[in-house]
C-alpha cells in the first residue's frame, strides 16, 4: 500500500458537487493527512471543527469523522472540551515509534532481498533521485517526504501488505516526531546512503542490508533531539529582588 499522498487543494473538495458524501470526507482526510505528515501543520496546531468545516464547505459531522479517522492514526489527539489538535508526540511515544521501524524494517529484510528485482530497484533509485533534487533546492519538507516513502517502498518490495501497512503508519507518525524534536537539518536520510542500501540488496547481501537498516534508523534517531523540556523552576530570589526593588521605587 503506498504513502497517502494529496496536494492541499481546498478548491478541489468545494468545488465538486457531484462528488458523493464519503468521496469528499476521503479527499478532506488526504488533504488534512498531507498538511500533517508534511509538517505544513505544525504539532500543538489547534483543529475547530468549524473553522475546518467552512474551509472544505462541509458540515461539521464530516469533519469530526475526518478527525476521529486521524486520532486513531495517532496523527490528531482529541481532548475532551479542549477540541483536536495536531499530535504532539512525547520522548517516550517518539522512542518506541523508532524501535518499532527497527523492528519491522530490520525483520523485512530477508524478504526485500529475496524479491528485489533490478527493475524494482530502479523504481526506489528514481525516488533517490528525487530526494537529491529536494534536497539541492533546500526543500527540507520534500526530502523528509521523500525519505519516508523510500523505506515504506522498500518495504513493499517484500509483497507483504501487512508490513506495509504498518510501515507506512509509523512513517507517518515519524513525521512528527520530527517536527516535534528535530533540529532544523534532522530526520531527512542522505540520499547517499540510500544508494548503499540498493546497492546492498542487487548483490544479495541479506545480513549487510540488515546491518545497514540497523545502524541507518539508529542515526536517523539520533539526528532528532530527544529532549522533553520540563518547566524550568523559577529563580525564587530573582523575582524578590525584583518585586522589592519595584516596591522601594513607588515610596
């Protein structure tokens, strides 16, 4: 199953009238995954449902379907009379999205490789490319975009739909961990890199391309700063000194 991807085209959603109810909350669900996975919303990013509804002309019931869809996707979070927003991911969330990737992509490998075929190969090298031209026009939302889709393609040249699936899920839950944490040059794979692991898997190398997927997600981890900042306690002295001075100032 490929990466849902859409452009954000409001006019597109408003403007057809022939399309039927669960067409339209499909095209809302795709622009509003794509505004989220491509980190155009920014995690924290508050979601009315009204505002929302007026936007893509629809009644609020679609939009809270939309939304109900994306919560389960562990891409909004859904508070009690707080509304939605975009997800915010804790370290701790942001730490088992990674192992899981280890896990599943490190455990596709044997099957990548069985079936790997040069022509499929050529279809992930044109995706590299890709990544190159993102990245040679400073388009760091493309390249981080792009990077994702690699490992899920990756992943389907195992013809497993299930671990596709699941792939495909914490890729997009990786997006926003990125955006969350990382620095400003984080989460995006060196195209480089992802030669070698192409390279890896045309010579058949099923232990070295498992190697590589090892080391290449733990560095992609370490590229994103897993640092929750607690509330820094307040300089108690600091702010006395202050409200004294203030207080001699005014007698």
């Amino acid at each position: 199953m490929a990466r849902k991807r859409s452009s954000i085209d409001l006019g597109a959603v408003q403007g057809d009238e022939g399309m039927s109810v669960n067409g339209r909350d499909e095209a809302i669900y795709r622009n509003l995954f794509a505004a989220i996975v491509e980190n155009h919303l920014e995690p924290g990013t508050k979601l009315p449902e009204d505002t929302l509804a007026e936007a893509f002309a629809v009644s609020r019931t679609s939009i809270r379907k939309v939304l109900q869809r994306l919560a389960y996707e562990r891409l909004v979070d859904i508070r009690l009379n707080r509304g939605a927003t975009v997800a915010q991911p804790t370290v701790k969330e942001a730490r088992d999205v990674f192992a899981a990737r280890r896990i599943v992509e490190c455990g596709v490998v044997a099957q990548v490789v069985a079936k790997a075929t040069p022509a499929r190969l050529d279809e992930l090298r044109a995706i590299v490319r890709r990544e190159h031209e993102a990245e040679a026009r400073g388009d760091r939302r493309e390249a981080i975009y792009l990077s994702g889709e690699f490992h899920v393609a990756l992943s389907r040249l195992s013809e497993n739909e299930a671990i596709s699936e699941i792939l495909a899920g914490l890729v997009s839950r990786s997006s926003l961990v990125i955006a969350t944490f990382g620095s400003p040059m984080a989460g995006s794979c060196r195209h480089s890199e992802h030669d070698d692991v192409l390279d890896l898997i045309a010579a058949g190398d099923v232990e070295a391309t498992r190697a590589w997927m090892e080391r290449h997600l733990r560095e992609v981890e370490r590229s994103v700063v897993l640092v929750e900042e607690a509330p820094s306690a307040p300089d108690l002295r600091r702010i006395l000194d202050e409200v004294a001075e203030r207080h001699r100032r005014s007698h």
